[in-house]
C-alpha cells in the first residue's frame, strides 16, 4: 500500500515537473515578472566584471535590454563559455546572451534569435589606407597574429606580392599596429574595439570583413512565443537605433553595413 | 608511447624551412661582423680612449649585458616608433644583434687586450711604431688570439639567441617552426626538426670559426 503511495506520489512529481517544462516560457517569464538571463562574465566587451564587480558590457546591457522591453526584472546569471548552454536547459535561465554563435551541433539542442551583435573578423587599418577588399592588399604589408583562424584565411585570401607578417599573439599584433609597424591588422572586432578604445588615435576602421560569425540570443527549443517576442524585441531596438548605440559604446564602431 | 612521427606532413613546408635557415645564416653572419667590430672599437675606446668615451662605452655595455635579449628588440622595434624611428623586423633584428655581440664582445675583448703586457707596447712604440700600428699589431693581434675560444663561443650563442627575432615576425628558422606547427600541429616534428638544425648550424659555426682561427693565427 506504502509503497504504491509512493509510485503514485512520485509519478505527479514526474508529471508536474513535466507540465512546468513544457509550459509556455514567455508565460513563466510574465507571471513571475523575472527574467533569467545568463551572460558572460570573462569576455570582454561582451561581459565582464566592472569596478564594482558586477557583470558589465553589451550582452549585460542587451539583457536589460530585453527585460525592460518585457516590463519584467532581469536577473543577470554569469556563466562561462563551456557552461552556458546547460544553465539554459536545465531552466536556470531562460535566455542565454552570452556572445553565442550559431552552427549545427547547438542548433540541435537550442533555438536562436535573429543576430542581436556583430561579431567577426576582418581587416582594420588606419583611415589613410584604401582597401576594400582582399586584391586591393596587393603590395601591402598586414599584421596578423599566426595561427589564429583570420590569419589563416588571410594567407589564402592575399595576392602572392602581399607582406603578411605574422605576430606570436594579440598583444604583439596590436602592439605593431599601435607602433605604426604596420597601418593594416587582419583581427577580430573586439579586439580592434579594444585598440580604438585604448589609442583613439590610431583607431583602427573596418576595411573588409573576413569571417563574419553574429552572436545570437540562444533559447530551449519549442518556446516560439517566446522567441517571437526577443525577435520583435531585437527588430525593433535595431530600428530604433538602440543597437547601434550598444555597438557604438562596446565595440566601439557603428554596426557592420547589411548587419 | 603511441605517438607516430609523421616527418613526411613537414614536406610541404621545406621552401618555408629553408627560407628560414639561409635568414638565420645570414643574419648570424652579418651581426657576428659588425657585431665583433663594434666590440673591438668598444674595446679599445675603454682602454686607449679618453676617459668620458670610455665612460659611454661602459654605460652601453653595461645597459645591455644587464637587460633581457627581447627586451631590447622589443624596445627596437615596437618602441623606437615612438620616436618616429621606425624600422622593419629585418633590420630591427640586425640592428638587435649587433647591438647585443658588440656589448659582449667589447669586454671579452677589453679582457685578451688587458692581457698583453705594458712591455709589449712600449717595446714597440720604441721601435718608432705609431700608436695605431702598435694596437693593430701588437695588442689587438696578441689579444684576439687569446681571447679566440671566448669569442666563438660568444658568436655561438648569439646564433642560437637568433631565435627570439621571431617575434617580431622577422622570418627566421623558429619562424618557419612556429609558422609550420600553427599550420599543421605537428609541433614533436617540427620542434626536433628545428632543434637538430640548430644543433647542426652550431658545430658547424664552431668548426668553422676553428678553421678560420687557425687561418688566421697561423704561427709567424
């Protein structure tokens, strides 16, 4: 008898906790008035910790963001890298803002937003130098630091009469643009942000983009009101504008053109 | 130990190899030269030169056996822009090298000219020598042939100190290693590889540098 009680006991747990998972999130999310977002926390300008230790950057700012679009509280949750996707399926967070690219093994486990930030790797270089795309380096002398994907993408890409010098590490590869060693970096966003921050005075400008990979709002699969609404969240802060400014304070450049 | 070697994935690489070793060569050969010539004048400004030349060339040797190899090539090459010189990794990394064999060799040098004794010199200037030909003669001669051993060895080092040039993208044999193992991860091949070429250019730089000693000090 005990033990069917049990059984019993046990299979409404299951199916409650069943019924709580496959409710709607969007509905969770207006009821509760809180909103889970999980950010980074070690990457810089996306999410890191400030001054006062609290998470800050684009992703931190891009939750509120969406929280106040949505009338609710936003709980800001750091996560790393390596554990963000888990907080979301466990339901630790009901969004994941955490600079997430797409590709095909995480489309299988999670849904995505429309693009919320740019992200990507390209060649920068002072105003002065006119290049817009991969021949115009002809003759021309580019840093880039060996080995990292740009820099491979680089080599394939350049004419043959083209000096591409190859750097140990970021920091050597900023380092020789700062210096004036060389006037083009094949880099990331982020890291050209950083030097524009840091040298306003060789701020380096988007010549052309080499590898374009968007960060996206990651979200548990078969929720669409719920991805309905960031969507509509994101169009509508992209037409307004608001994104643009997120990028101009970050990533310190406007948005990529057709972003 | 399951580890394949895989020497044959290297291949493809061996323009990059090669254009590596002949970069290497040179700039040994080329920063050894002016380098000991550096040092020789260094040498001499300590002991026959007036007292603030001496003083200079004292501050200067002092300043760069006392501060890491890097350092100083990192202060050439990303830190002279600051002052509006700016020079490419090639000759940065000339520049680097000399700077640093002149350093050493100006007080392996000071050491073989200290060694000849006072007589030797006046003996010769007696002998109605001018004082250059009593330097070139008599002490630098009598110096170097002592002070031989040190200064290969000095050279030797300064071959295998080359390697640090690769961070400042200058094209050097670690370059090629660097270069090849970001490409195919083949770092145990590469990095022994590199290492027998090393080993390989320097018991050549010795026997070499033996074979000119006994050309040139060839009892008289």
């Amino acid at each position: 008898m005990l033990f069917k009680r049990l059984m019993l006991a046990a299979a409404l747990v299951t199916a409650a906790v069943a019924t709580q998972a496959h409710a709607d999130a969007l509905d969770n999310i207006m009821k509760s008035k809180v909103i889970k977002i999980a950010v980074p926390q070690d990457f810089a300008p996306f999410g890191s910790a400030g001054l006062d230790l609290k998470p800050q950057g684009y992703d931190i700012d891009m939750a509120n963001l969406i929280g106040k679009e949505l009338g609710v509280k936003t709980e800001i949750i750091p996560v790393t890298s390596a554990n963000r996707i888990p907080y979301l399926q466990t339901n630790k967070a009901d969004l994941v803002i955490s600079s997430l690219g797409k590709n095909e093994e995480r489309e299988k486990v999670i849904d995505f937003s429309i693009a919320y930030a740019p992200f990507f790797s390209g060649v920068f270089g002072t105003k002065a130098m006119a290049v817009a795309n991969a021949a115009d380096l002809k003759g021309k002398t580019i840093g880039a630091t060996r080995g990292a994907i740009e820099e491979q993408a680089l080599t394939a890409m350049v004419p043959p009469d083209t000096t591409v010098k190859r750097f140990e590490d970021n920091n050597a590869t900023i380092a020789a643009f700062v210096s004036g060693q060389v006037d083009l970096i094949a880099t990331g966003n982020t890291v050209a942000a950083v030097i524009a921050e840091k040298v306003p005075a060789r701020a380096p400008a988007l010549k052309f983009v080499i590898k374009d990979s968007p960060c996206y709002v990651g979200l548990n699969k078969s929720e669409p009101a719920l991805l309905a609404k960031v969507n509509e969240i994101i169009t509508k802060a992209k037409a307004s504008g608001e994104i643009g400014k997120l990028s101009e304070k970050w990533l310190k450049a406007p948005l990529p053109p057709g972003f | 130990m399951s580890y394949k070697l895989q020497f044959a994935e290297l291949l493809p690489y061996w323009n990059v190899l090669l254009y590596g070793l002949v970069f290497t060569i040179v700039l040994t050969i080329v920063s050894t030269v002016v380098g000991i010539a550096v040092g020789t004048a260094g040498a001499a400004a300590r002991t026959f030169g007036p007292v603030w030349l001496g003083r200079i060339v004292a501050v200067y040797v002092e300043l760069i056996r006392n501060t890491p190899f890097i350092v100083q090539l990192f202060f050439i090459f990303f830190g002279l822009p600051a002052l509006g010189l700016k020079l490419s990794e090639t000759t940065a990394a000339f520049l680097a090298m000399v700077i640093n064999l002149g350093a050493y060799s100006t007080e392996i040098i000071r050491a073989g000219i200290e060694a000849v004794p006072k007589g030797h010199i006046e003996a010769g200037l007696s002998l109605a020598m001018t004082k250059w030909e009593a330097l070139r003669h008599i002490v630098l001669n009598q110096a170097f042939r002592k002070i031989y051993p040190a200064l290969s060895s000095q050279i030797i080092i300064v071959m295998l100190g080359s390697a640090v040039v690769s961070q400042i993208s200058a094209e050097d044999l670690t370059y090629a290693a660097n270069y090849i193992a970001s490409r195919n991860f083949r770092n145990f091949e590469v990095y022994l590889l590199v290492a027998l070429a090393y080993l390989a250019l320097a018991m050549l730089t010795r026997a070499a540098l033996r074979a000119l000693g006994r050309v040139i000090f060839k009892a008289r």
